[in-house]
C-alpha cells in the first residue's frame, strides 16, 4: 500500500480560463468566509439578502471568467425557511450575467442537484443548504461541472471575487432565462441502475423480506429512499419525512444523540436497519435492528470492503484527516493506494478528478464512490448498505462484527464544544504549540498537524483537535480499541480544552 498525504494542492488551471494578473491575494470580506463546504451563517444576521447577493455575484464572477456560461447553471434548495426564496433570489442575480438557470421546483438533496449537473453538461451548480447545521442557519454551496465539490482553487477565486465588491456585476435580473424543474425522476432513475434493488427486494432474513426504517430528519431527503424502495417492492417506513424548517426541534445531523426516533422506529416496525440522513442527504448514519448507533466509520469500511469483495472493484481509496485507521488497514489488505487529506470533502473530490479512486470519505458520514458521482449520497450510500444486507444474508450488526473481526477493533467518538472566541483560540493555540505529553495515564508517542492537532497514543488509537470549518465550535475526535477508552480519552481531552 503506497500512502499519499495531500493538504492543499492547487490543482492545474484550465486551459479555457482566462489569464490573470499575479497579485496578492485579498482579503476576505468581513462576514463571509468559506469553510469545508461553501459559506454559512445565521440567518437574519450573517445570512441576509445583501450578503448572499454578494456571494452570488462573485459567483457569477467566477463562471464568466473560468467556465463556459453558455451551459447554464442548476440551483437548489434544501428546507430550511426562506431556503427556497433565496434560491429563487440567487438564481435572477445569476441571470444578470447571461447564466440560463433551471431551478429545482421543489426542496431537493444537494446529490441530485450535483447529478443534473453533471448528467447535463452544465457550467456548475448552487446549492441553498446548511446542511447539518442548526435550524437558525443557510449556506450556499458551490459546485462544480464534474459533478462534486468546488476545487479549493476555484473557492479561492470566488473569495477574492468577494474581497473586491466594486468589481463585481451589476444586478440586473432577467426572470426570462429561469426555468422551474423537477431533478427528482432523473436522479432516482440513475440510482436504480447502480444498485441490485432486485437482489435486496428477494433477499429473506429469518424466513422474513426485508424491510427499512428511513429517516430524513426532516430534511431534503424526504421521500427518496421511501419512493424508490416501494418501486422496486422492498418494505420501508418512512419517519420525520415532513417539511420542518425547525427540524422537529433536533439539529439535522445523523449523530446518534439525534436518532432516536429512528431507533424506535426499527424496533417497532421490526425493521433489519435504519437509515438517517442530514439536512441536505449527502451523508448518512445507520441504526442496526438491535438499536445500535453504526457510526461512519463503519459504513466507509463497510462499502469499502463490499465494493472490493463482493463487486470486484478495483482503485484508491482517500480519507480525510479525522478518519479511521480501519480504513489503512484494509487498503494495506487490498493492495491499494492510500491517499490522506484535509477535511472537506473537496479535498477528496480534487483527488478523485486525478486519481484513480474507487472511493473516498469523511468522518462526518459523507463518501463519494467512482460509479456514481465524486460526490458525497446519503441516499446512494443507503441503498449500498440495503445491498450488503441482502449479499451477506446478515444482519448489519453481524456484518460490523465481522469486520472488526477481521480488521481489528476500532471504536471512534467525537464531542463539539461550544467556547467563546477567547477560550476557543486559547485552547487552539495550547495543543497547536505545547500539546500534552500525557492525555490520562496514556503517553503521548506522536504528533501531526495536517488538519487540526492529532496525538497518537501508546496502545491506545489517537485523538484530535481542531476548529470546525462550519460552525463555531472546537471538535475533539478520538479512536481506540475499546469504546470505553474512546470516551475516556475524549473526555479527558474535553477537561484539557475548558482548563486552558
């Protein structure tokens, strides 16, 4: 296995894209900044009309000077409240610069969005969501031609676009070139082709059909998977699959803290597993029949390992930075390249554009596969792990089991900690600088800085440090043998980051 690491590589600039003049970069404007995925605020405060106005118009910016403006551009929405104004307010101001834009009619997963886009040849896409953010917030994400994340180059062009408002173009809508389309039927046609529905349709568990329990918290990935799992005659209860801006009062985000209507759902309607995805599906968590939380981690290992074994698939494999060692270890298994990034998935799909990868993931639940798209899907991802069910003829928990027992027992957990700027920067700077050399009674044997501070530990996994990239909290994730080692080492470092 040859591993690569990669932090923040520009790609090479496209032979159309016009020339530019050497110059020190800008500064960013003051209320707008790009994270790991694209820009978000608080609405009514950071997230207002005149704001998103100017990321949309540096936007445009870009797609007239490094894309071809002549294929249009797909924006869509997710259901958070004003989502869908905003997007119809971001795609006049797209117009104002000659951009045909066809508009999503209805809330639609950011996947699909980056499917039509590349299904259609366009110049790019914008997509209204927050993803798993809290209810009070909206971001606009940034996508590409291919069909994934914007390239770190091309989020840097847009950011200086931004540092510049003067010369951005004017806004002068024209309604005209807006047209109003369902992305839905194409999307869902697509992933019926990539996964054996009809496999999962007549697998049996105990003598019994198997049936689902999906969960869209609410979120943009409401009716997907319901709808395509009843065409194909596979049994799937839907819950939390209506509209709430408020999200039923949970933030958006498949954390097992968050999951436990799905959890009930599966006992009670005697479900083989669960589904969860975020706000705007493209990443996932899954409850196994007994209830238990399938972080993941576990669900990276576990497309990774059926798409090599069962599928006969070849290639590389990337994780970012905060992701499990199990990943290695299977590569090192398989004889495939390693490669190591940042994290954001963006990191990820540049990689997948120059390699040749089979699949690439995050810790956040978010993986992106060579036969669909170098995108993050929740709902793509979902049907894959209905797949393994129906191939292994396992329940999920025995399919965990099985690869822990042939990779080695991993277990990850993470906490967010919400720190006034002071306190966050103190700790920041504590672990950037000094770090401890003990964390408990375990010793401290390494150190790396790729993203964040990582701290390896003797016989005891590792734990990590770093500032979110999209909401203003300091995360600390940790992985070690045993669960309850997780916990201990996560807590401990939790104690470490308030003392400071």
């Amino acid at each position: 296995m040859k591993k690569t690491r990669r932090a923040n590589r520009k790609p090479k600039r496209k032979a159309s894209a016009k020339p530019k003049k050497s110059a020190t970069r800008a500064q960013p404007h003051p209320a707008i900044s790009f994270g790991t995925d694209g820009w978000r605020g608080i609405l009514a405060r950071d997230f207002t009309i005149e704001n998103a106005t100017l990321v949309a118009r540096a936007i445009a910016r870009y797609l007239v000077e490094f894309e071809d403006i002549r294929r249009g551009v797909f924006v869509a929405y997710d259901t958070r409240f004003a989502a869908g104004r905003f997007a119809r307010h971001v795609s006049e101001v797209l117009t104002s610069v000659g951009l045909d834009v066809r508009l999503a009619a209805e809330p639609t997963p950011t996947p699909a969005l980056s499917f039509a886009v590349r299904s259609n040849s366009a110049a790019a896409g914008v997509m209204l969501t927050a993803s798993h953010n809290p209810p009070p917030w909206l971001g606009i994400k940034l996508k590409a031609a291919f069909g994934g994340s914007a390239s770190p180059r091309a989020v840097q062009q847009v950011e200086r676009f931004l540092a510049a408002p003067n010369r951005l173009p004017r806004v002068q809508p024209d309604p005209r070139r807006i047209e109003v389309v369902d992305l839905k039927p194409a999307y869902l046609a697509h992933l019926s082709k990539l996964v054996d529905l009809d496999r999962i349709a007549a697998a049996r568990l105990n003598g019994a059909p198997l049936r689902f329990a999906v969960d869209p918290m609410h979120g943009a990935g409401a009716g997907y998977l319901r709808e395509i799992f009843s065409a194909h005659g596979i049994d799937a209860v839907e819950i939390r699959g209506t509209r709430d801006p408020l999200f039923g009062g949970t933030q958006p985000e498949p954390l097992d803290a968050n999951l436990d209507p799905l959890r009930e759902a599966v006992r009670a309607h005697n479900c083989v597993a669960g589904f969860a995805t975020d706000g705007d599906a493209d990443r996932l968590a899954a409850i196994d029949a007994e209830g238990n939380f399938v972080d993941p981690h576990k669900i990276f290992a576990l497309l990774f390992r059926h798409l090599v074994e069962r599928r006969g698939l070849t290639g590389g494999v990337a994780r970012t930075f905060s992701v499990s060692k199990m990943i290695d270890r299977m590569a090192e298994r398989y004889a495939l390249p390693l490669h190591e990034t940042r994290i954001g998935f963006k990191y990820i799909a540049d990689l997948m554009l120059e390699h040749d990868l089979l699949l690439g993931g995050e810790e956040s639940g978010g993986i992106g596969i060579r036969t669909h798209l170098p995108e993050r899907d929740g709902i793509f991802n979902s049907l894959l792990l209905a797949e393994i069910i129906a191939t292994e003829s396992k329940p999920l928990a025995d399919c965990v089991a099985d690869l822990q027992k042939e990779f080695g027992p991993l277990h990850y957990r993470r906490v967010d900690l919400h720190l006034d700027p002071q306190q966050k920067q103190r700790a920041l700077a504590h672990f950037a600088n000094n770090g401890p050399r003990r964390i408990g009674d375990r010793t401290v044997v390494g150190k790396e800085d790729l993203d964040g501070n990582k701290f390896y530990l003797l016989n005891a996994g590792w734990v990590l440090v770093r500032a979110s990239g999209t909401e203003p909290v300091v995360r600390i994730y940790a992985e070690a043998p045993t669960p309850e080692l997780a916990e201990q080492v996560v807590a401990t470092v939790a104690d470490i980051v308030r003392s400071v």
